[in-house]
C-alpha cells in the first residue's frame, strides 16, 4: 500500500470522481468510482438528463471518500484493502436469478430506452414537418415543442409514480395480512 499523501493535491485530486482514491495509492477503488461517474454521465446525458442528478452522488461520495481515507490513522490506512466499489463475482452469482425475477422489467426499461433515443433523433423531423408543412403558428409550434421535447420525460415521471404507487397498495397488502396473523 502505498503511504498517505498531502493535503493539498489531494484535494485537488478529490474534485475529479476517482482521481482522489487513485492519488491516495487505490487504483481499483479509484478505476471503478471513475467509471461509474463517467458511465451515469453519458448515459443520462444521453437519455434522461434528469437523472444526472445522481452524478452528484457518486461525485459527493468521491470527494468525502477521499479526505476520510487521508484523514485515517497510519494503521487503519494501511489496513485497508484496495478492492473495486462494485464487486462483479457477486453480481454474476445472483444474475440469472435476477434476470428471471425482473426480465420483463429489464424488458420494459430497455425498450423504452430504445424508444426514447429514437424519439429524440425524431423530433426535428416532427418540428419541421409543424413547421414547414402544416405551417403552424409561432405560439403552438412553440407549444408543440416543448410538448415532443418533454414527452420521453412525462413517461418516465408517470411511470416512476405507478411503481411508487405500486409499492405503496403492496406494503398495504403486507400490513393488512401481517393484522390478520
């Protein structure tokens, strides 16, 4: 392992997702957080940008992650093993079970991913036909718009309360039959 380092390249290091581990001498913790930052920031850049908002997440856990490690005693910091943040032999254990149990939830999620990369490649196409086709007035072409833009996103949102709903009567269902035991 190697030894603990100063404080002020640390933090800089620590403000890029990754770097900070990485400079503190843990490559694998630091590979796999970079990663993940990376991987969530093109995908909901991409598809949902909404969603990006869990880059933050993984960016505060970062930054924190970094100065805890720094701040460690020498014995505590030597201890620590430098082991990826997401352990694939565990995930590969339990993933045909889990691809049984969620398949037409995984099924679902990425035809709508699907969908809604398509829908965004689409509505210039919509817009122009609005525009220059059907000759539409400023105010519903503006209306329209926004309405094709922001149509992937009110799926995903009503979508998102279902589950949420969803959730919810079965916890009610479980409650209800726990009264009854």
């Amino acid at each position: 392992m190697s030894r603990k380092k100063s404080g002020f390249l640390t933090f800089c290091c620590s403000l890029l997702p990754g770097a900070g581990e990485m400079y503190l001498g843990f490559l694998k913790q630091g590979a796999s957080i970079m990663t993940l930052f990376l991987l969530l920031f093109a995908v909901c850049g991409v598809i949902f940008p909404p969603a990006a908002t869990f880059c933050s997440v993984v960016w505060f856990y970062s930054f924190f992650h970094t100065h805890n490690l720094n701040s460690l005693p020498d014995d505590e910091f030597y201890a620590i093993q430098d082991e990826y943040i997401i352990h694939f032999s565990q995930i590969t254990k339990g993933q045909e079970v889990l691809l049984n149990r969620y398949r037409k939830l995984f099924a679902f999620i990425l035809i709508f991913l699907g969908a809604s990369i398509i829908w965004r490649n689409i509505n210039h196409f919509l817009l122009y036909i609005a525009y220059d086709v059907l000759a539409l007035p400023e105010e519903l072409l503006d209306v329209f718009q926004w309405f094709i833009q922001s149509l992937p996103q009110m799926i995903i949102a009503l979508a998102i309360i279902a589950f949420g709903f969803y959730l919810i009567r079965n916890k009610k269902k479980e409650l209800l039959e726990l009264e009854h035991k």
